[in-house]
C-alpha cells in the first residue's frame, strides 16, 4: 500500500469514528512527531501493538480486501506477568463492497458488534486445528439466542447488532456495495495477531507500504523504541 492510502484510511476512519460518537484514548490522536518525545512509561502501547493498522493482507487491492483497525486495550500473552490483562479492545473499518478473509482464531473468543454505518456480512464455517473447513451445522450466539444455522450462511449484522466468534470458527466480512463504510467494534479475549491468526488461504498480515509521502499516524508495528 501506497502511504498516502494509509494515511487517508485513518482520516477517514476517524471521521467515522467521531460520526458514531465515540471517543478515542489520546495515543490514538499522536502524530508521528510525537512519539520522538514518548519513553519507556507508554512500552504498553508499543509491546501490546495499541493503535492503528491498515492493511491489504500483502494483495494490493485494498479497496476490495482489507480494513482499517484501532486496537484500543490488549493484554500480552506473550508476556502475562508485565501485562495481566486478559481482554482486548478494538474498533474495525470496512468501505463500502470491502471484505476481510476467512479466518479463524485457535485462543481467542470475541464478539464482533455493528457500531453503525453500513450493515456487515459474515460468513460462518466450523474448522479444525489443520485449517480444514467443515460442512456441520454451525451454532451461532447472537445478542443472547442461540440458533443453529447451516455451513457457509451469510449472517448480517445491522447497527446495533453483534455476534460471538468462538475459537476455531472460520468467518469473514463483507459490507455492501453501497451504504457507506461500516465501523465496528470487538471485544475479546487478548489479541495476538504473529500465533492467532489462521487464514484458510496463506496471505500476509501487515502489509508493504511505498513511502509517497510522510505518515499521518505511525502504525502499531511502526513504533520507535523508547531511549534507554
């Protein structure tokens, strides 16, 4: 991805954010001049990857495949003794006919819920530790029913409206071609993107980015080590 794109994605979302009224925490609003002055007293942010990430998963279409994601809070499961927490928080972005790729998480529990916008589609499939997709009845919790629907149902979230993803549950997302972007919100178990993501098509993660012109916000893999 170009860094003018990436750069545009976050105003946008941010627009979108303050359209849905929700407030960020102040690293969120950090350009990148500021963390030249941030020490070792915000390492929470860079070793637990607070802040945004933009990506295209390495395909280069990002219009058609990709998001944009604020990670609000994250505990670290890598390092439990420094960061106890063991939830996460995240707001999610998809324009309008944009889709994310079908995924599951091995630990991870969350609740994906529509905070306005556009309506979302996800896709729902039972998979296994190998990554082989099922064709068995998925049970599917949603704002408190519990319904059993059948392998590869499209479920739309309309605002308001949230789903629990459980561990090894493939799913997507897909917003309309038209309606605008769609924001959403996660609440999870702690995040852990380098061992819990498993695609069911090998893709990238974060992506490459041209430097066309100088970054608006630094991403969560982009930030300097504090001085000693």
């Amino acid at each position: 991805m170009k860094r003018s794109e990436i750069n545009q994605v976050i105003r946008d979302m941010e627009n979108l954010i303050r359209e849905r009224g929700f407030c960020l925490p102040p690293f969120a609003n950090w350009e990148a001049e500021d963390w030249k002055d941030r020490g070792k007293e915000f390492d929470e942010i860079r070793d637990n990857q607070l802040g945004w990430d933009i990506t295209d998963y390495g395909l280069g279409r990002f219009h058609e495949v990709g998001f944009g994601l604020l990670t609000i809070r994250n505990g670290n499961t890598k390092n439990a003794k420094t960061y106890p927490k063991t939830y996460a928080e995240k707001l999610l972005m998809l324009y309008e006919g944009q889709s994310s790729p079908l995924h599951f998480h091995a630990a991870k529990m969350e609740d994906i819920i529509n905070r306005g916008g556009n309506d979302v589609y996800i896709t729902v499939y039972n998979g296994t530790p190998d990554k082989e997709k099922l064709d068995t009845d998925v049970t599917v919790h949603r704002d408190g029913k519990c319904e059993v629907v059948p392998a590869g149902t499209s479920i739309c979230l309309t605002p308001g409206e949230s789903i629990t993803i459980t561990p090894f549950l493939f799913h997507d997302f897909k917003v309309p071609k038209e309606g605008g972007p769609v924001l959403l919100g996660e609440v999870s178990m702690c995040n852990d993107d380098e061992r819990d993501n498993f695609f069911y098509e090998e893709i990238g993660r974060f992506p490459q980015i041209e430097e066309d012109e100088l970054p608006y916000r630094l991403l969560c893999n982009e930030y300097p080590k504090a001085d000693a």
